[in-house]
C-alpha cells in the first residue's frame, strides 16, 4: 500500500511540475505584449527586462544547457565552452554575409538575389553552424578527453583561448586569405526571416528574435530531457559518479565523453549563430575567456545535471549581466551613494557563487541524484573491514 502511495505521489509531483512549466511557457510566449503594462508597475516596474535583453538572456541560458550536458550530465570541467560560441557565430558570417564578395551564392536567404557574397537560409545556417561546432567538438575532444580534472581543465581553457586568438589573425597579414576579417569581424550578417518576410527590417524585431529564442530553447530543454533518460544519458551519469566502476561495467569512457563534449557543442553553435545574426555581426571582442566563467557560474547556481535550474540560473545571471546591476546600480545612485555594482559584476558573481557552495551546494533547483550524492554521501566499508566482519561472523558460527 505504502508503495502505491509513493508512486501516485511522485506522479503527482511529476503531473504538477508539467503544468508549471506549461504556465511558464506560456507567460514567456506573451511576455513580448506585457512587457509594458509589466514595465508601468510600481517599485519593480523598473527591474523588467526588455525584450532585446531576453533575447541576449536566451542565447545564453541556451549554452548554459549546452555546457550542462558536458558538466552536469558527464561530470567534464570544461573551461573553454566560448570557442564553440565563436566557431557558431562565424558559420554564420561565412554562409549568409559579403565576408566571400568573389563568390555569389544564394539558396532560400532574405537577402536580395544580387547581393554579393553567400547567402544561406539563416534557419539552415543555423542546423549547419551545429553540425560544424559538433565536429569541432569530436576534434577537440578526441585528444583532451583522456585526461581527468584538473588536467582537462586546463588543456579545454587553451583551446578556448586558441580560437578567438585564431579568429583575431586569419585575415590576410595573418593567413594569407581573409577567413575572418581579423579584429573587425563580420558585418553584416543575414536576418533571420522567411522569404520577403525579414526580422530585422520589422518594427517589432526584437519581439520576432525572441519568439525564435524561445523555439531554441525550448528544442534544446527537449533534447536535454530525452537524452539525460536514454541509454547514453545514463552512461554519462556513471561516468561523472564513478568513471572506474563505469570502466568496469563495460561504459566505452572515450566514446561516451567524446558524445558529451560534441552535444555539448553542438547547442553552443546553434546559440552562436542565432546571437550572430540578432547583433548583425560576429566579432573577436565577444568571445573571451570570461565567458566560458560565466556560463559555468550558471550551470552550479542552477544546479549541476538540473535542467530547469541550469534555466534558471541562466535567466538569473544573465539578467544581471544585461540590464540587473546597471539598473540596481542606478537606484543606489540616486538614493545618494556613490557605488556602481557593473565595476565590480565578476566579484559579485564570484560571491554569489561562494555563497551557494557553503548553504546550498546543490543548486537552486537540484538535480535528486546530485542531491542524494552530496546530502548523503557513499558510505563504503573498507575491503578489511569487511574481511574482519565475515570473520567474526564465522567465528561465532563455529562456536554456536
């Protein structure tokens, strides 16, 4: 009895997550046509975010997804997440931009027919920018993932430092062919929009790109679910509990890693494009170092392995990023102090950080077996302890 109410229980439980996140879903989807009436309330009326803003949020919630698959699902420390960002952004600026004025090429763009350049659907670019950052994932991943901790750390921190130096100097001083037109970057890149239709040219475009953010994130969180419960999900999950064991129980470690890093990568490259295209532009000065941080941030504030808290915890930071400490540092100021918290927004992402480790180290929204694991603990009985027990026991067997 007491099992059938443990199960109609959990059901439960699982029936009323759904539903809450059917009603965010559906809040989100209007959030463009109450944005006003939402910025018009008093006291908090100030703190809403635009809607260009949510879009920036988005894309960045969206990596922070990625980077969970990598992190929170296989238990990988990777410090150089912003390198598939950047490889995203300039297939982008490769297949719907002038970067290449030698060659016209034009296939379903929204670019008029005699502009120079290539010119790809940018809902294309952006399946085609995931498939080339997967590939670059599968190349990267195949000689650093047989490393361990700190180790593989640090090798994915000079991979993600290698190729925004790389795209800072393929121009041609650097390369002999203008492959990414150096420090000043790609400019313009296509809208994204359907025949004569373009976002971009429309009054309500930030409202357009973030319907579509919504769809991306959406598909992502989907793909998160369905792979942390498939076969491969699983073996990721014993690879970050105890790879030896996994080893042991016949887990491929390198193909199962390598499928992590590549996933991984894939979501980051499809964020990189669609962020290419919101800002019109890919350039070297937005893939730094400090990124890779900050989306990792995201990932223990929500939750390691936790879907909807690596969401939330990208909707947080992110907001603070973009408009939250400005907006708090200007209520400060009028209030007569002279502080300004956008000087200072690392340390404050570091104190929060700091902050969850010593009173929630699981996470806003935990994931259960992540929970369970640091809660809890493994409590496992020494080889000779357990030698010294059987002992013992057969001892008092005899002398029965």
């Amino acid at each position: 009895m007491s099992e059938a109410i443990q199960r109609f229980t959990a059901k439960a439980r699982t029936e009323r997550g759904w539903w809450f996140a059917a009603g965010l879903i559906a809040l989100g989807a209007i959030y463009p046509l109450i944005v006003e009436s939402l910025q018009d309330l008093p006291l908090i009326g100030d703190f809403v975010p635009r809607t260009g803003s949510m879009v920036v949020m988005l894309v960045f919630t969206m990596m922070a997804l990625g980077l969970n698959v990598v992190v929170g699902y296989a238990g990988l420390l990777d410090l150089g997440y912003v390198a598939f960002y950047a490889a995203g952004a300039y297939t982008a600026g490769w297949l719907a931009s002038l970067q290449f004025e030698q060659v016209t090429f034009h296939f379903g763009s929204t670019a008029p027919d005699d502009q120079p350049g290539i010119h790809v659907s940018m809902w294309l670019v952006l399946a085609l920018a995931g498939v080339f950052t997967l590939v670059v994932g599968i190349l990267i991943g195949l000689p650093t993932l047989r490393l361990r901790g700190d180790y593989l750390a640090i090798v994915t921190l000079g991979f993600g430092e290698i190729i925004p130096q790389f795209v800072r100097n393929a121009d041609e001083q650097g390369l002999g062919f203008d492959l990414t037109n150096g420090t000043f970057g790609i400019a313009p890149i296509d809208s994204l929009g359907v025949g004569s239709f373009v976002f971009r040219a429309q009054d309500n475009r930030d409202d357009l790109y973030y319907w579509a953010a919504i769809g991306l994130v959406l598909f992502t969180v989907f793909c998160c679910i369905r792979l942390r419960d498939s076969r491969l999900g699983r073996a990721w999950i014993a690879i970050r509990e105890d790879e030896t064991a996994a080893a042991a129980m016949g887990v491929p470690l390198m193909r199962t890693k390598t499928w992590s890093y590549a996933i991984g990568a894939f979501f980051g490259g499809v964020a990189g494009a669609f962020y290419a295209s919101f800002k019109a532009g890919a350039f070297p000065a937005d893939f730094f170092f400090n990124i890779s941080i900050f989306l990792l941030c995201m990932v223990i504030l929500g939750g390691m392995g936790s879907i909807w808290g690596v969401f939330v915890g990208g909707m947080i930071l992110g907001y603070l990023n973009i408009e939250g400490l400005s907006t708090i540092g200007s209520k400060v100021q009028n209030a007569g102090l002279d502080f300004d918290p956008t000087k200072y927004q690392f340390g404050i992402y570091g104190a929060i950080i700091v902050l969850m480790m010593l009173f929630r180290p699981t996470g806003l929204i935990p994931e259960r077996r992540h929970k369970i694991e640091l809660e809890e603990g493994v409590h496992d009985t020494p080889f000779y302890d357990v030698q010294s027990e059987g002992a013992l026991d057969d001892h008092k067997l005899g002398d029965d």
